[in-house]
C-alpha cells in the first residue's frame, strides 16, 4: 500500500514539474531550470 501510495505521490510530482515547466519555459534560464530540477528531487527525497 505504502508503494502504491509513493508512486502515486511521485506521478503527481512530475506532472507538477512538467506543468511548472512547460509554463516557464520560454522565459526559464538553464540555471532556473536546473534549480527547478534540484527541487523536484529534494521534494522526491522527503517522500521516502
């Protein structure tokens, strides 16, 4: 159950990356994307 709800939480993650992402990347430096990057795995890492 724990790893169903993990993997839930994961898919909704990435599709709030991919969102924030998609929105932002016409105007994104690569530094804003790597720290957007950086983030998304620091969020991932507290899940576990």
């Amino acid at each position: 159950m724990a790893c169903c709800r993990a993997r839930f939480l994961y898919l909704q993650l990435k599709e709030d990356l991919y969102s924030v992402l998609i929105v932002n990347k016409v105007n994104m430096s690569k530094n804003e994307w790597k720290g957007a990057a950086a983030l998304f795995f620091l969020r991932m890492n507290r899940l576990y």
